[in-house]
C-alpha cells in the first residue's frame, strides 16, 4: 500500500515569533516529523504544501520572508515536490490533484498534516474526499489557533477537536501518529 504523505502549511510564522503563531505548533511539527522520516524510509510519496500570501497586506506568509519558508522539521528534501497555493484549498489553482494522482494517491490515500486544523487542513481534507481520494488525518501532527467569535474566545484545543470530530467518519478517518506508525510499511 502506498499513502502519500501531504505536509500542509507547517510554516516558520505559525511558530513563536513567527506573524502568527498557533498553539502547540512545535508538538505537531515534530509528529508530522515523525512521519516524514517513516514515509522517507519506506520509499513512500510526500508532497509538501507552502502557502504563500502575495499581497502588499499579508499580515503573514509574505514571499521572500522567514516566516513563509516551510519549517526545518519537515523541510522538503531534493525530489520532493513542493505545491505552493494562495487560498486554504491546498486543491485550489495549484497541480496538487496531478501530483497527487501520479504519486498514486488515488488508488491508496493520503496522510494529511499540517496547520491550521481549522482552515487549511480543513479545506484541503474535504476537498480531497470530494475528489474521490481515501483520506487519513493524523491529528496530532495538526495545530490550531484560539479562534474568537462575538464575545467568546474558543481555546486552541476546543477548535482543535471540533474541526477533527467534524472530520472523523465523514471526510476522513482521523488517527494518532503512533496508530499511523505501527501500520506504515517500512523499506
């Protein structure tokens, strides 16, 4: 079996110092590492996404900064194809789906990771199961913000476990990291 592993926007600004830092960032960055070097070992497929935000406002993501650069935990290495996107989709205006078919996703799956739960991971996890593709979420290898509505402020890890609840069963199945190890083939 071959699952493509798909790294979302795990980027140097959702980091502390970063234009806007999540909660837990690095805990998620470094499952999501985990799973990186398991789909590197195994000759499995990994597709890194990076959004970049070309606007003369981008409040973060700005080309050209440190905080657009995909993190080092899961920087890509040679050979590994980088989708850069401009809206939470990962699908939207970019190659992903090609990319995605020719490494052969669309007889097996993707793994996704990434940041945020809550837009981009989110987006990109429905947009893949309308697709047709089988869809596996490691939700520890995701982060979220503290997200405010009216008057409320939801803490990270409400929003967190409400957006991989909503996922859980319909779009995807959403596992552990360490679930997902103990069935990752290795080379």
């Amino acid at each position: 079996m071959t699952r493509t592993l798909l790294i979302i926007d795990i980027q140097n600004d959702y980091f502390e110092g970063g234009a806007n830092p999540l909660v837990g960032p690095d805990a998620a960055a470094a499952n999501a590492a985990r799973l990186l070097a398991s789909h590197r070992e195994a000759g499995q497929p990994v597709v890194h996404v990076q959004h970049v935000w070309d606007a003369p406002d981008a409040a973060f993501f700005a080309p050209g900064t440190h905080g657009v650069e995909i993190h080092p935990l899961v920087a890509p290495v040679e050979g590994e194809p980088v989708v850069v996107k401009a809206k939470p989709n990962s699908f939207l205006g970019t190659d992903l789906d090609a990319r995605l078919r020719q490494a052969g996703a669309d007889v097996d799956g993707v793994v996704v990771v990434g940041m945020m739960s809550s837009m981009c991971v989110d987006a990109t996890v429905r947009a893949a199961a309308d697709a047709g593709y089988s869809v596996t979420v490691a939700h520890d290898a995701c982060a979220a913000p503290d997200l405010a509505f009216g008057d409320a402020v939801v803490p990270a890890a409400q929003v967190h476990a409400a957006f991989m609840a909503a996922l859980d069963g319909s779009y995807a199945e959403v596992v552990g990291v360490d679930e997902l190890l103990s069935t990752t083939p290795t080379a």
